[in-house]
C-alpha cells in the first residue's frame, strides 16, 4: 500500500448550482450523498481516537495511516460543508434538519455501542467507498459530460481518497479484534458482514434515499407534466446504473475479502496529484511568475 497523503484542495463553490450535471437525478443523488460526510466524518475521527490507544505499538505503519486518515477525512468535512451551506440556500432547506437527524443518530450509536461495532460499522461505510472510488474513475464519463468542474472535482478527489485509504478502517478493527481463529472467523467475518448491512441500511436507506426524495419531490412541485415525465424517465436510467455499479460490493462477503488487494482505478493516482503541492487543484499551488 503507498503511503497516504493529506490534501488541500482548492474549489470555489459560489458559482456552482444544485442542478450541477445534465441529468438531474444524478445531480441530486451526489447532492443527496453529500449530507453523510458532514456528520459522519467527524464521527469517524472520534472513533479513530477512541481505538487508537488499543492497536499494538507494533503496527508502526497503521498508527501512521490513522492519522493521515483523520487528515483526509477533516478536508472532506470542510469541503462538504463549504458546498452543503450553497445547496441549501438554493431552496432546499430541510436538507440541514435531516443532516442533524442523522448527527443526532451517529451521538446514540456512539454512546449506547460497543467499539467493535463502531469499527465494524465504519468499516461497513469505508467499504462503499471504495467501490465508489471504482465508480467515480471508471464508469461515471458519461454522467459527467457537461459537467459543473468544480462539483466533478469535489466528488473523484474525494472518492479518490475514500479509495486510497480504503484499508484502514478493515485493518484497525482486525488489529484490535480479528487476532486468532475464533476472531479471525466470528468478528472478522460475521461481525464485520453485520456492520456492513447496517451502514448500508442506516445511512444510504435510512438518510440519503430520504434526502434524494426531498431534492426530487421539491423539483417536481415547480415541473411542467412534460418535465416530470423527463425527469422520471431520467431517474429510471440511473436507477438502473446505480444497480449495475453495485455488484462490486458482493466482493465484500466473501471470506477472504481484503481491500488493500482491490486494482487501482484507471487514472485516480495521477488525478490526486492535482491536488497536491504544485497541483492547479491545490491551495498550494505553484504561483507563475510575474511577466516582466
């Protein structure tokens, strides 16, 4: 695995619009998704934080991708949230009432649930992620064209990282409870397996499938019949890709699953590179010279 690296990008949201891509259901399905960083990210950090003290000194290079991980995550926090507060004042309002449902939810599950779910959840979570990160690289062109370059920007560097620190959770929660046999088969499998449904269940279900509905519903009470129609037929084309990108994650129940062995999607190590230090995507940008 190469080292992990914390980003700084640079993207201006003033001018982006909640109708960001031509196909408004994706639009608003990313615009949907992008309400589970902001409470969650940080939720990730304190778990991190909580476990940190029980990985064994002797994993020198997890401890070191923790910490890079919780660097990451922080920027995809603040960039969520930079681009959340715009969306929200283009008339959806409501998004930030269930954005603080599902924060309220993640406070419960942090004080009433053991540690282990916790990381088997996370992990759950991390793993859709990844094959995000294989959706955004591979299979999304299409949805991009005539896309908003700021919003394109925002979603493949953030997935990009959700793929390159896609074995991190996996390891802390095998470090700390998959030693031994009997571990290795009850919490690294069936454990782990459980808190995959139940992100699942709880966050794309139970929170981002609500706040699609919301952004659609809204859309539709100002649609002429011929728009609605269009916008449905639409829907039903994504719904469908939706489906077919998801097939990946059935590599997740099998026994030997391991994220770190996942290929690398076709272009995400040199797409990261823009926004590092010298990258046109970076807040560290090299400055050009003044002409003379």
């Amino acid at each position: 695995m190469v080292a992990l690296t914390v980003r700084y990008p640079n993207i201006d949201y003033s001018r982006v619009r909640a109708h960001w891509a031509p196909s408004r259901a994706f639009s608003h399905h990313r615009n949907a998704t992008s309400f589970i960083p902001t409470p969650i990210e940080p939720w990730l950090i304190r778990i991190l934080q909580r476990a940190r003290p029980l990985v064994p000194a002797s994993e020198a290079r997890l401890l070191k991708d923790m910490d890079d991980f919780i660097g990451q995550e922080s920027q995809h926090y603040r960039q969520h949230r930079l681009f959340n507060k715009h969306l929200i004042a283009q008339g959806y309002p409501a998004l930030a009432d269930i954005e603080k449902e599902l924060e309220d939810d993640l406070e419960r599950l942090l004080q009433n649930r053991s540690l282990k779910f916790l990381l088997a959840y996370a992990d759950g979570f991390e793993s859709l992620g990844a094959v995000a990160g294989w959706v955004w690289f591979e299979k999304s062109a299409s949805w991009l064209e005539g896309a908003d370059q700021d919003l394109t920007d925002l979603w493949k560097w953030h997935m990009a990282e959700e793929f390159e620190h896609r074995h991190v959770c996996f390891d802390i929660y095998h470090a700390i409870y998959g030693r031994g046999w009997w571990n290795a088969i009850w919490n690294g499998y069936f454990c782990r397996i459980y808190g995959l449904l139940f992100a699942v269940r709880h966050l794309n279900r139970g929170y981002m499938e609500r706040m699609y509905a919301y952004l659609a519903e809204t859309d539709r009470a100002a649609m002429t019949p011929d728009e609605q129609a269009a916008f449905a037929q639409d829907e039903k084309r994504f719904r469908r890709f939706l489906l077919r990108t998801a097939l990946p994650l059935l590599a997740n129940f099998l026994p030997w699953y391991n994220p770190s062995r996942k290929r690398t999607p076709r272009g995400l190590t040199e797409y990261l590179r823009r926004f590092e230090p010298g990258g046109d995507r970076s807040r560290h940008a090299l400055r050009q010279p003044a002409s003379v």
